[in-house]
C-alpha cells in the first residue's frame, strides 16, 4: 500500500514536475515512493513499507544509511561553519587520502556531484589537448549536462543498417554539440581504433565507465583497457575514467586498481562520503595543472566543511577496515544464492560486474556490450521488480541499473532477501 505517498504525490505534483527533484525518482503517479527515514541498510517510506535497500541512492551508501561513524564526523564539519568562499585544512587532508588511494589521482579538485566532476574532466581535457571531440562507450552514462546527453538508438537499430543512430537524450539539448560526440562499443578496441583514425585530430577525450554503471554492470576486460591506454597514448587523447559510481567501491584504489590501468583524469562521487554530496576530479599533475590560469573551476559549494569531514572518515574506513571485503563477499554469497533459485527452476541468468555493484541477467551469458544487452531477456527483469518491491525489496525498475551493497548489508538481510527473491522468481513466472 502506498496511500500516503501517493497523497503526498498529489501534492508534490502541484509545486515539483513530475512531483520529484529527479526524474528517475518519479515511478509514475500510483508507485512514486516517498521516503521517511533509513537505516543501515533499510528503508521506509511514509507508508511505514520497509525495504532491503539494494539501490542505496544509486551507491553512495557504502557503509550504509545514518552510519554513526559518518555522521559524527559530519557534526564536526558542522562546526568548522559550512562555506566560506575560502579554503580549510580538511581540503588537503582529503586530497592526500584519495592520493594516496589511487595512483592517478596526483592532484585533487572537489566538486558537488558527479556531472559537475564529469563536466570538469572535459573542459580540462579540451584545454591540455587543444581539441574539441570527446568518445564515449555505448550505452555509458556520465550524467546530465549537454556534452554527453546523447544516446545509441538501441531499441530501433537494425545491425543490417550499420552502427546505431545518435539521438539526444531529451529536448533542449543543442544538435550543434552533437558534432563533437562519438560512440563506440565496449571491448572492441579495433572500433575505438577506427574513430581515432577518422577523427583523432578532433577528439581531445575519451570518456569511459571501465563498469558500466547505468548497463547492468557491463565491465572492459583488462586486455581492452590496455588497448585503450595505448590508443590514447598514440593519438593523443586523454584517458577519463569516470569513477563516480566504482570508484573506493569495486576496490581502494577503484576500477583502475581492478583493471590494472591508470587514467589521465579520473573522477569521483558516489562513494566517496557515504551519501553526502561532494564530488572530485583528479589525475596527472601536468594536466591538472591546467586549473588555473587556462582552466575556470569553482562552485560557492565546492569543498564544504560538513561533506570534506564525512568524506575524510568514509575514506578512512575504507582504507583501513574490511569494509569492502565485507561488500564484496556479501555479493558474492548473493549472487550464488540467487543462482542456485534460478537454477532449480530451469531459469537461464548470469552476473556481470563487481559483487559490490552486480548486474543480474536472465541469460546464459552476459552481453559483452549494449548492442548485445538488447537482445536479453530483460523483460523477466521489468516484470520481477515490481513484484520485489510489493514484498520489501528496494531495486531499480529499470534492468540496467545494477544491485548495490553496502557495509550494512547483513546475515538477517540476507535470509530474507532470499526468501522474498524466490517468492518474486515464482510470481513472476
């Protein structure tokens, strides 16, 4: 039962479109859900419906909602006074622990969220390189401003008539910035190749999710990201590797770290203060370097003092505890749980990405790329999560987005997560 979220709908509707301050908030008018509270791992909403959540705001809750650890050292940030339009220590403090952290990371700029770190990642790298063009994964996503609002038209491609249109992602987006754009499959490292040699003089970035983080978890294997570092070094691209969703997540030092491969420029969010909003781009210093005279950044936000205390202890927990080791077996055990479910009733599925962040599929294999994701069974997935949702399950409706864990996920979660999933498999059968 939703009554009182549906009432607050109604509501909302009058002062916020689509009655939310996102649109993937908004579930349509009867499932929009209203939160009242979490905790650790849980949810509820005005309803008092509790949720196992595996959303978890798309994963900046690693360690969990409300974690006392966190949220003390936000009260400590509170006191330093928020803003100032003038820098603290804890912006240094900070710095030298993602340094620290992650090898590329040479020099460390904050900012609010992941499109604002995305969005400086372009500029920056359009100024060292002096080109315009920028190359992302199909299907990829790097948040929403006009540069990278555009999308491979999967749904109405037909592979006899080549590579799949280009389309905005929505109105008000210019077609002119459409000129600069260029996508290209995951793992096939001969297409990236390709567009290089046609557009190379153009392109100044390549912008690329090595786990596709809004596709199921779709993930680059070691062997493409190598090509990739050594295709950028040839034509001189700069390497970006969007880390607002893996990285401090998949592992200390991110996907990088997974992969073996080191970025240009890097950026970073979700993950980084357990929910609070801060975010950061990073990367060699002779690029970083750039900020400055040749390259405007700033925000009357960036670096408050309550999200640098909250992302100086989320950090240290991660770097000094078995936190995600924690996370990482969780999935595991989730994954290997679910199958044995899905196995007993003849169900063909199989997992892609990081335990920390999983893409569950109901195929025999996973799709090595987008092109490939359409062909999946994903609307298994559709019909199923509603049904996980009606018995206390929190996943996102939408089958590309992955499950994610966090620190707080525990054994008491995991026995009715399991029991509620077989349920929905049944249901939705």
């Amino acid at each position: 039962e939703l009554q009182k979220s549906n009432k607050q709908f109604q509501k909302a509707i009058t002062k916020l479109p689509l009655g939310v301050s996102s649109n993937f908030r908004y579930w349509g008018e009867d499932k929009t859900i209203y939160i009242k509270r979490a905790k650790g791992a849980r949810l509820w909403d005005l309803d008092d419906n509790e949720y196992i959540d595996y959303r978890l705001a798309y994963g900046p809750t690693i360690l969990g909602y409300a974690d006392p650890r966190v949220d003390e050292a936000a009260r400590r940030g509170i006191e330093i006074g928020g803003v100032f339009a003038l820098a603290t220590e804890l912006e240094y403090e900070v710095a030298k622990q993602i340094s620290g952290m992650v090898p590329a990371a040479e020099l460390v700029r904050f900012s609010n969220s992941g499109t604002e770190a995305v969005m400086a990642a372009l500029r920056v790298a359009r100024a060292y390189s002096g080109k315009d063009g920028h190359i992302i994964l199909e299907g990829g996503y790097h948040g929403i401003f006009n540069e990278v609002l555009w999308e491979t038209d999967i749904e109405k491609w037909d592979p006899k008539d080549g590579d799949p249109k280009i389309i905005s992602a929505g109105e008000g987006i210019p077609e002119i910035i459409k000129l600069l754009f260029h996508t290209v499959p995951l793992n096939d490292a001969n297409a990236l190749e390709d567009v290089l040699k046609k557009h190379g003089d153009n392109i100044a970035a390549f912008l690329v999710e090595p786990i596709m983080g809004n596709c199921c978890g779709l993930t680059a294997t070691k062997q493409y990201m190598q090509d990739v570092r050594s295709l950028c070094n040839k034509h001189d691209v700069v390497l970006i590797i969007d880390e607002v969703k893996t990285g401090f997540r998949v592992a200390k030092g991110g996907v990088q770290e997974l992969l073996g491969v080191q970025a240009d420029l890097c950026t970073f969010a979700k993950a980084v203060a357990n929910g609070y909003p801060i975010s950061m781009l990073a990367g060699r210093e002779e690029i970083m370097r750039t900020i400055g005279d040749r390259v405007l950044h700033g925000g009357t936000f960036t670096a408050h003092s309550v999200s640098l205390s909250a992302a100086n202890k989320t950090l240290e927990i991660l770097d000094e505890t078995d936190a995600l080791m924690h996370i990482e077996k969780y999935g595991h055990k989730l994954q290997v749980a679910f199958g044995q479910i899905l196995r007993n009733r003849n169900i063909a599925h199989c997992f892609e990405g990081h335990p920390s962040m999983m893409g569950l599929f109901f195929n025999n294999q996973a799709p090595k790329d987008y092109r490939d994701w359409s062909k999946t069974n994903y609307k298994f997935y559709d019909a199923m999560a509603p049904e996980l949702h009606e018995l206390g399950i929190m996943i996102e409706p939408d089958s590309r987005e992955p499950w994610f864990m966090c620190e707080a996920h525990n054994m008491e979660c995991f026995k009715e997560t399991l029991d509620k999933f077989e349920k929905a498999v049944d249901i939705t059968l």
